[in-house]
C-alpha cells in the first residue's frame, strides 16, 4: 500500500505517525523486527536519511529500539502501545469536536448526535 505523504508537514513526521498507526492497528505487533532503512525507504518513497530520522524519533518515544547488529524492533513495553492508542484516539476525538463546533453544534448537540449514531 503506497504512503500517502504530502506536503502539509515534515516527510519525517508523517512517517512517525505512520507507522505508529501501523503499530497500533497491530501490522507491526510488540517485539517484532521493522523492515530495514533502506526498505522502509523504497516503501515509502523517500530518502533512506528521511526514514533514518523519523525511526529516530520513534526511538525517542520509546516506542521503537535498536539492537546493535539485529535492526529495530518495535517495543514489548504494553503501556508504551496503550498510551500511544490512547493519545491517538484522544487527538482524532479533539479533532471531531474542534469541526462539529466549526459547524455551529454545541457540545450537548454533538453528543446526542454521536449517541443516536451508535444506536444504529
């Protein structure tokens, strides 16, 4: 499936929040190797520096780490997993609110829409 990257922020920051999309709809699951730089590149359609820095940033979150002469693996740390899916749901909620109010809605209206729509 081809990466959908644009323009609207740093290549390296899409691909961050790409794969960590990836590891929280479980195609890469707690300890499991990533592909190589160079792979993830091609995949990608970027520069291997580009993927470089976005696996680095994953790095500094924890959610990824590297064995020397083994490659990066995705981390076992459950709650590192949980807490990313918690963020992840708490900004596209944000996000939902943030264009219902954009539409005129009061927040009372916005949950009774959201009710009756999981009533269906």
């Amino acid at each position: 499936m081809p990466w959908n990257l644009n323009s609207d922020s740093p290549i390296f920051l899409q691909i961050t929040d790409y794969i960590k999309n990836d590891i929280v709809l479980g195609r890469y699951k707690s300890g499991d190797k990533l592909p190589s730089v160079r792979d993830l590149a091609v995949e990608a359609g970027v520069n291997p520096n580009t993927m470089q820095r976005a696996l680095s940033n994953l790095e500094q979150t924890g959610l990824v780490h590297s064995e020397r002469t083994s490659g990066r693996f995705i981390t076992e740390d459950e709650n590192i997993i949980k807490e990313l899916k918690t963020s992840l749901v708490n900004k596209q909620i944000e996000e939902f609110f943030i264009n219902m109010k954009k539409l005129g809605l009061n927040e009372e209206e916005i949950l009774q829409l959201v009710s009756d729509f999981a009533g269906k």
